[in-house]
C-alpha cells in the first residue's frame, strides 16, 4: 500500500508536534522512521493507523482516504501489546474468525505464526500470564496471521532480548517478501534498520528531516545522535 501525506499538522494546545509538507511511503518495501524522543514519531503511526484524526492535511493510502476496506488490510503493533484473555492459539487466530476465514485455513494459518515465532511451548497458556517477549511475539503473530497489505510497527522489539528479536524481524521479513507487505517500522535500533528495513526516514521536531535509503539517511545524520541510538542498545542488552 502506497501512503502519501501532504501538509499534515498536529498539535497539542498551542504546541505542533507534526508539521510534515509532503511524505511518500512505498509500497511493498519495509521502512524505518528513526528520530529523537518527542521527534513525533509515534504520533505519524497513530495518525496512518486513522486512530487520530485530529490534524489537519490530506492522509492518502492508495489514493484514497481511509475507508472500512483500508481498516480491514492493515494492522498496527505497539511496544505494549494489548492481548485477549484467552489462550495464545486464540489470541493469533482472532483477527481470521473476524473476518469469516474458513476453519480449516484458520487452523493452518494460526500454526504458522506459532511455528514461525516459535510459540509452540506455549500455545495453550493464556496470553495475559505471558513474559513481555513473549507477549511481543504473539502481538506480531496476531498482526500478520491474516496477511495484511499494511503493517505498522511502534518499537515493537523494545527491551526485549536478541533472541526473540531475532524471531520477530525475521517474522517481519517474511511477511514482506511472501505477501508484498507494506512495513513501516519505527525503531531506536540502528542496527535492526540495517538488518530489516531497505528505506529509512529520520524525524526531527515534528518534521521528516532526511528520507531515503538506510544508507544514505545514516550518512547525512549526526555521528553523535547515532551513537545515542548504539549506546541505547547496548544499554538494554547488559539489562
């Protein structure tokens, strides 16, 4: 899915936290927004997801405006993941029972997700009771089981450990070659962007300051904000 956004401004109050004149998302490609805390970010993906539509400018997914069809082809995962109280099978086979996906395919496609992200051990526990990896696991598995056109990713690998983050880009990768889906990740990883994403965009105050490809938006960004990025990283992993 193609996304473009023309002159979209959000504010708070008297504060703008997103004043962007013109932004193409590709389709079909995963891409990586990076930017400082406050850099509105977070506020871009809830804004594509249509959870906000308080701002003002003109949001375009295929040309058109965000419709029923559009809603049902896209799928947002946060840093905390909000999961049913039932069991982890249950819980990734949701969004196929909501939309009448016949029993047999539910069945086949909920088993891929679990051997995918290697949810076997604890398919039948209840996702609630679930460590924070492994509540990110499910999320992404109940985010991609119905194959969606749009996937949209807020950190979704944040203070969890290498192996689980391991499992998840490759469930993103895989979605994004098998189904032609259209990735936008935001991440504090500089090295997950070189791993995962092909695209990259850096935020700043609200703006998209660079865009292009993840080397040549690494290249024009200050030394010292990457490093804050790598120093993060490396702070989580002695966590």
């Amino acid at each position: 899915m193609n996304i473009t956004l023309n002159h979209i401004t959000k504010k708070y109050g008297d504060k703008t936290v997103l004043n962007i004149e013109q932004f193409d998302i590709k389709a079909g490609i995963v891409t990586g927004i990076i930017g400082p805390n406050g850099s509105g970010k977070s506020t871009l993906m809830k804004i594509i997801a249509g959870l906000d539509n308080e701002y003002t400018g003109a949001l375009l997914i295929e040309g058109q405006k965000i419709n029923n069809e559009i809603y049902k082809a896209m799928t947002l995962v946060f840093q905390k993941p909000y999961l049913i109280n039932t069991d982890v099978y249950n819980n990734i086979a949701y969004p196929l029972k909501l939309r009448n996906i016949a029993a047999d395919e539910i069945k086949s496609k909920t088993e891929k997700m679990i051997e995918l992200l290697q949810l076997q051990e604890i398919m039948h526990q209840n996702a609630r009771t679930l460590s924070g990896g492994e509540m990110q696991k499910v999320a992404l598995a109940r985010a991609i089981v119905f194959e969606p056109k749009l996937l949209l990713l807020d950190e979704p690998t944040s203070n969890i450990d290498p192996q689980t983050m391991q499992l998840m880009e490759n469930a993103i990768r895989y979605i994004n070659h098998i189904n032609h889906t259209t990735v936008v990740l935001v991440t504090h990883n500089i090295r997950q962007l070189h791993r995962v994403c092909s695209q990259a965009v850096f935020m700043q105050e609200g703006k998209v300051a660079e865009q292009g490809s993840v080397s040549e938006i690494l290249a024009k960004v200050n030394e010292d904000y990457t490093g804050d990025f790598l120093e993060q990283e490396l702070s989580t992993k002695i966590k």
